[in-house]
C-alpha cells in the first residue's frame, strides 16, 4: 500500500459567511417559535410578573425603602424590579441553551441533518444563539414596557441601557449553558447544573437584596458571580444610579465571558458531532 | 466524483478504515457491503464531508474536504442510516426547511418540495405530521429530502434496512429512477439482493479494509462457482456427522458443513447430486441454485456472527 500521508489542505477552509448561516436557518427557528410561543408564554411573561406582584408590591409593603440601603433605590420594588429581570434573562437563557440543545444533538438529531448541509457547527450555534437572544429580546422588552409606567426608571434612557444590560447577561449564560450541554451525555447533569448553579445564582445574586447583607466575604463572592454583573448593571441603569468605573467593569466582564463562552460553545458542538 | 487514496479513519486507538483505495465514477451506482463494524459508515461520513479524514487523500468532485466542505456538502446528498427528520414538522416543512440550508431561494424550494413529494409518492401527507408516518414513507421522505439541492451524488447508507418488501420495491425503482437522470449513487447495505439490483460496481469492506472489489457478476465469478448444490440429510444419516459426510463429497467442490445442511460448491449442481447419489449417500433434500452474492460475501466475511 502506498505510504499514508495526512490529506493536507490546499489553503484555509471555504466556509459560508456566519450571517449567511444564520439566515439560511431563520425559517426553521420561525417555525420553531411558532411551535413553541404558546408554551412559553407563561413562562415568559406570567411567571415573572407574578414574581413582581408577590416580590415587589406584597413583600416590598413590609420593606422600608432607604435608598441608602437598597442602592438609590426609594422603594423595595424599584430595587427588586431590574433585579429580577436581569434574573430572569439568564433563566430564560438557561432554559433555551438546556433541554433544546440536548434534543438537537441527542433525540432528534436535528443537528446531524443540519450539518449533512453546507452549514458548519459555528453556523448552527450563532443561529440557536440568536433565537436565544429574541427570546431574550422579547421576554425582557415586554417586562419592561409593563413596568415603566410603574415609575421604576429613573431617566428616559434608563430602560434602554437596562435591556441592553439584561441581553448582555442572558447571552454570557446562553453561551457557557450551551457549551456545557454540549458536553452532557445525559439530562441527568442539568439537575445539577440547576441545583448547584442556577438556583443559587438566582437566590444570592443580589437580584432579592443587596449582596452588602452577605458579610464582607458573602458580598465579595456574589460579586464575583456573573449574574450579579448583570444585576447590579440592569438596577444602576434603571435607577440612574450609575457608579461608572463598576458599570465598566461589569460590561468588561460580561464580554469577556460571552466571546469566551461562544469559542467554548462551538469547539463543544464541533467535539461532539464532527468526528 | 470520488477519490480515496490510502484513506484512513481512527477514533483515538481504534482504526475503522485502514486505508482504502475507492474511485467512483460519474453516473454509476457504487456499493459498499460489509458487515456490522466492517467501516462503511466511517467511510460514508467522511465521503458526506462530516468526518475529518484522519489519513490518507480524499477527494470529491475533484475537492479536498477539509477544504471545501461547504462547497462539497452543496452538490451532495445524504440519505442517513437512521431518519434525522423533524418530527414536529409536517412533511412538506421538511422538505421546505432543509431546502432553505442550501441557500436555495424560498419560490425555488416551494417548486422542489411539491415535485419531490410527487417523486416518493407522499403529496397527500403533505400536510401529516413526520409521526404519523409509516416506516416506509419516512424513509421516502428522508430520501426526497435529500434530493431537494438536485445533488450530483446521493450517498445512501442502508437505505431499506427496517422496510417491508413493497416499500423496498418502491424505493429501489425509486433509486433506479434516479441513476436513470445521472445521478451518481454510492450505497451501503447488508442486503445482497439490494446490492445485486442497485449496484454496477461494489467493494466488499471487512475490517476496515477492502477485501473484494467488481460488479456483482465478476464478484460471483471471481469468488464462487456458477451453481451451489445444497444438500440436506437426516438426522441420523448413516450415524455421521455433518463434517464425516463433508469429507465423502469434498473431491466434488468446495464443502461447506452447516448445521441443517452441506454446501457444495460447483459449476454444475446436477452433476453434484447425481455423484452424490452413486457414492451411496441418501440426501433428504436436494436443491441446486445459482451462486448469489451472498454466497461471495459469507466467503469473503465469514459466518461469525459479529456485533
């Protein structure tokens, strides 16, 4: 037998352009959500406004509204409000980038077909990504345009500079959720991704209380948390409450934690089903 | 359309292709037969330019796959051994949608998806939900979908493994069709019948590598006799076992004992029986048959049973 040599490429590889890819995946994702919009709007919209109605206006009754302590804000539902929105952009992240991604690989195998086509595994992440970020878009713009009437936002551009803090949120989840479900075997795992990351993330993130209530160490852990980056960027927006050097740094962070997280994301995907 | 040179595959220490030599030619329909684990899939997958090739020179329609991938994927199509389609989308959404990842424009796919149906047969579940589906008309909606980009070459991977025999029927008059407008087919099967109907030229793959190679017929030739002359005894014939008896015949051709009967192989069946009959021996039954592929392809693999 002739003597084996490695096939060596002739120049770097032709690929669609990403926003090709995308867009010559739009009609499934459109009917995707038309399959799926029902389902997701109680969880989406009701859920989250019941937490508002429970969290904001019946606890937040009991709750003295010192802006001092609840950082500028003059009541316990101006505090809790982008808190909470910022909170539910990275469940609604995680939801999108848990079950649906295992399903692709695993159950329906919609992926494998996918790729038999002229698209790639980065194509296939950017457009579930992007689905994720309308349903982000739409869950958090729709909560905002209820509660602005509601005198949470402290400017007119407040809200614009909150949403775009909750999408930036959503997304640093989306992608790492992404890549870890890649990476699972089994559904199994993403009960402990629930118990052990999100719920936690949720409870201690600063989004229900100021993390300064945590001690020294607790504060400076929760700080440390990606979610509380999105919290305390969505509350300080909201309130025209900015501290500008931590607004930078939260922004940095959520970046470098996206960027990272998409590379992570789509090696992932490429070790799993290009083999 | 296909070239492998010395083709390789390995999934860390183990080697599923240990170097094939493959050239497929425009217009023809090209088998791959082999045994569970012989390699085919691997082979296929690097072929559809999904899998990396871990060895050796590949090249389809004259492009390296590492190169242009996108550019390959664009003129092929893959029927895969299971069903990837959308079960939540009716049959003609599939189509439609799987379109779409082509770049095809939206009029054009419309066009396709509504001829394609009409090709398998499955205009009226345009509107049917993929889980309504019988096994049959899945896999005939796999295969319309596969067509939806007008491919120059359809990689098949066993395509009626699981259908009963009229679906076979229509979907191998279906794959005739298509050779028929020049459309180039590699296939994999088990199914010698299939790989006698379908195939001009086939490689027999073991172990990852190619143990035969021809159409069906020079198959038969190189590797087998023109008859087979099959010969059944009572349980307690003479007292002998199967091997003993074997061994009364083994100057008339080739011998193979199974449980339930002798093989002997020979260009003229007639003339086994008769010799059979003169030396004595009492056969309950007696059968005399052309030699088919799978007779090559046992040769050639073994009767073991692999898993």
């Amino acid at each position: 037998m002739a003597a084996t040599k490695i096939s060596t490429t002739t120049g770097p590889a032709r690929r669609l352009s990403l926003s090709d890819g995308v867009r010559r995946q739009a009609d499934y994702w459109r009917v995707v959500y038309q399959r799926t919009w029902r389902a997701s709007v109680v969880s989406s919209f009701v859920a989250p406004l019941l937490y508002v109605l429970a969290m904001g206006v019946l606890l937040g009754g009991f709750i003295e509204g010192d802006p001092k302590v609840l950082e500028g804000a003059t009541s316990y539902f101006d505090f809790v409000v982008p808190g909470l929105i910022a909170a539910h952009a990275m469940q609604t992240a995680v939801g999108e980038t848990t079950y649906p991604v295992m399903g692709m690989i695993k159950w329906q195998r919609i992926y494998d077909s996918m790729l038999a086509t002229p698209l790639e595994c980065r194509d296939l992440v950017a457009a579930h990504l992007s689905f994720v970020l309308f349903r982000l878009a739409t869950t958090c713009g729709v909560y905002t345009l209820v509660l602005a009437p509601f005198g949470v936002y402290g400017s007119w551009w407040g809200p614009f500079a909150a949403f775009a803090s909750q999408l930036l949120v959503g997304m640093a989840f989306a992608v790492w959720v992404y890549g870890f479900s890649t990476r699972l075997r089994s559904e199994e795992g993403y009960g402990v991704l629930f118990r052990l990351g999100v719920f936690p993330l949720f409870l201690f993130s600063g989004a229900f209380f100021p993390v300064s209530n945590l001690g020294d160490v607790g504060a400076a852990i929760a700080r440390c948390t990606p979610l509380w980056q999105g919290v305390n960027l969505s509350r300080m927006f909201a309130l025209d409450h900015v501290i500008w050097w931590q607004a930078g740094v939260n922004v940095a962070v959520l970046v470098v934690l996206t960027v990272v997280g998409w590379f992570w994301a789509v090696s992932g995907l490429e070790k799993r089903l290009v083999s | 359309m296909i070239s492998a040179r010395g083709l390789r595959k390995s999934f860390g220490d183990f080697e599923a292709v240990k170097g094939i030599d493959v050239e497929v030619r425009r217009g023809e329909a090209f088998g791959f037969l082999g045994p569970n684990g012989a390699g085919k899939s691997s082979t296929m997958r690097m072929i559809a330019a999904v899998s990396p090739v871990s060895g050796g020179e590949l090249r389809i329609f004259g492009m390296d796959p590492a190169v242009d991938g996108p550019a390959i994927r664009g003129r092929l199509g893959v029927c895969p051994q299971e069903d990837t389609l959308d079960t939540e989308l009716n049959v003609r959404d599939n189509l439609y949608i799987y379109g779409r990842y082509f770049g095809l424009p939206k009029t054009v796919v419309s066009e396709r998806a509504d001829e394609l149906m009409e090709f398998v047969q499955l205009t009226e579940k345009a509107k049917s939900k993929v889980d309504d589906l019988s096994g049959g008309m899945k896999r005939r909606l796999t295969i319309a979908r596969s067509l939806i980009n007008r491919p120059e070459l359809l990689l098949l991977d066993e395509p009626t493994t699981g259908l009963d025999p009229q679906a076979r029927h229509v979907l191998w008059d279906r794959l005739f069709r298509l050779k028929q407008q020049g459309v180039t087919l590699v296939i994999t099967t088990h199914y010698m019948d299939e790989a006698e109907q379908l195939c001009d030229r086939l490689v027999v793959m073991d172990k990852g590598v190619i143990v035969a190679e021809g159409s069906p017929l020079d198959l038969i030739r190189q590797h087998s006799t023109r008859e087979v002359a099959e010969l059944r005894f009572g349980v307690a014939e003479e007292g002998a076992s199967h091997e003993a008896l074997a061994e009364k015949v083994a100057d008339l051709g080739r011998v193979e004992a199974l449980p339930d009967r002798l093989l002997v192989y020979s260009d003229d069946g007639d003339a086994v029986i008769a010799a059979v009959h003169e030396r004595g021996l009492r056969p309950v039954a007696t059968l005399v048959r052309r030699s088919t592929l799978e007779d090559v392809f046992l040769r050639l693999t073994g009767r073991t049973l692999i898993d």
